[in-house]
C-alpha cells in the first residue's frame, strides 16, 4: 500500500445526504462536480447514490444504479472513482462503468471487490442508518472496532482483495465520546492498517459530533474548522486517506503535510 496522503472527494447524487453543498440533483451537476474535484486535486472521487446519514431509508438497487452509472463512466477516465455501495448488484454494474474502489459502509462485500480485482474498503458501522444512532453502546469501543476491523481485514484477504482500506467509521454507531476515542487512538488504528498493509481512511468532515463540541451545537455549515482540525490530527497519526467535502483546503493541509520539514521550519 502507498503510504502519501491522499484525499478522497465526494459526490453524491442524491437528495437527502446530510451535508446539502455535497448533494447533486441531477447526473449532469454530479459529473460536473467530479470534474471540479479532480481539477482542485483529489485523489479519488467517491460517488454514492444512497445517503447512509443516520436515518436514511434505504434506496432500491435499480434507483441506485440509476443514479451512479453514468456519473462513474463520464468521471473514470479522469482519475481514481470509488463506488460508495452496500449492495452487490451496485457494485459490480460500478466496476464495470469504471469504478476502482468499493466503498463499503456494511464491511460485506469483500469477497466481490477480491472476485473483481479492484480496490476495497472496509468500514466499521454499528446497526445501520436506520438504527445506528439510537443507542450505540460499547464496553471499550476502541478494541471492539479494532477486533472488528481485525476480522474483516483478515476475511478480505482470504478472498483475495489486494488493495485494502480500514475505516473506523466516525459517527457511524457512535457517540460523541465514542469518536473522540477513536480518534485518539488514530495510532492503533494505524499500527493494525501496517500488520495488514493496509491504508487507512478517515472521514470526519463536517459530521455531527463535530457541532457537539461547540459550547453552542454548530449546524454543518459552521463545522469546516473541525473538520480540518481532525483530518489533520488523523493525518499526523497514521491516517493515509481522508474522505473530506471541502477539498481545497484538504488538498492544502496534503500539500503541507508532505513539505520537507526544514522547509516548513525555514
């Protein structure tokens, strides 16, 4: 696995994803905002066409590809694309339009992205959107993620993915406090992506725990500085990946992070 920073960019073509400035109403607006984050710099443009906020309902398999397909096939010969999916039947009619990567919130479609070659990443959720912040209960959320992570690392290898990517899954089944464990343990979570040469990816932007640590709730349009603050901490700590809205400034906290030291401190 690379170990440079990268920085994955979403698209999503859908009408109720919980951040509105990353929602595209149409696959014309969805293409044109893929072009606009290759052309900033990004690494990987994530397209997703069911939102996984918490309380989503679940869109059906034909709709879903209805909405990705075409955006994929306009985007692939641009840069990297990953299909942001937890059905099968999404995920491969996605490779075949040009996707690379599965993007996988359910951490069940491992032995697809072995079977097809490409790119795979695994993310820890607790229930699903429609449950997952009811009542997210752990003992010691970091080592059970970490098992969990553990586990589908290992299963993912033994049906042959050789790209793999571990994701914690920030706010997905979690607390507040919860995230702030986890993100304090980014090393951990590191040091496993190592035994498993795997990268790890990170997506904090613009998420809801992020408005909790205001003295005042912040609404999502008010939490960019906790969105950068904590891709750069995961970035320090052993974080390859990070999957942002705002991509300029993303793609400068890299720019940064890669300098030479005696450059920064000149």
């Amino acid at each position: 696995m690379t170990t440079s920073v990268q920085v994955m960019g979403i698209v999503n073509v859908t009408p109720d994803s919980f951040y509105a400035d990353a929602r595209t109403q149409s696959v014309d607006d969805a293409i044109a905002r893929g072009q606009q984050l290759f052309e900033r710099g990004v690494d990987v443009v994530d397209v997703g066409g069911e939102s996984t906020r918490p309380g989503a309902e679940d869109v059906d398999d034909e709709e879903e590809r209805r909405r990705v397909l075409d955006v994929i096939a306009a985007l692939a010969p641009l840069g990297r694309i990953s299909i942001d999916t937890q059905k099968e039947s999404v995920a491969r009619a996605a490779v075949v339009a040009g996707a690379s990567i599965i993007n996988d919130v359910s951490s069940s479609l491992f032995a697809v992205a072995g079977e097809l070659g490409v790119g795979y990443v695994a993310m820890h959720r607790q229930g699903d959107s429609r449950t997952m912040q009811l009542a997210p209960h752990y003992d010691d959320v970091v080592r059970e993620v970490l098992d969990a992570l553990n586990k589908v690392a290992l299963d993912a290898r033994a049906a042959g993915v050789r790209e793999l990517w571990l994701d914690p899954g920030i706010g997905f089944g979690k607390t507040t406090q919860h995230n702030l464990a986890l993100l304090a343990h980014t090393d951990r979570f590191g040091e496993l992506c190592a035994r498993h040469d795997a990268g790890l990816l990170l997506g904090t932007s613009r998420k809801r725990f992020l408005g909790d640590l205001a003295p005042t709730p912040l609404p999502v349009e008010e939490r960019l500085e906790g969105s950068l603050a904590t891709a750069a901490w995961a970035l320090s700590w052993g974080a390859s990946m990070v999957r942002v809205h705002d991509v300029d400034v993303a793609v400068q906290l890299r720019a940064l992070l890669q300098r030479p030291v005696e450059e920064v401190t000149a």
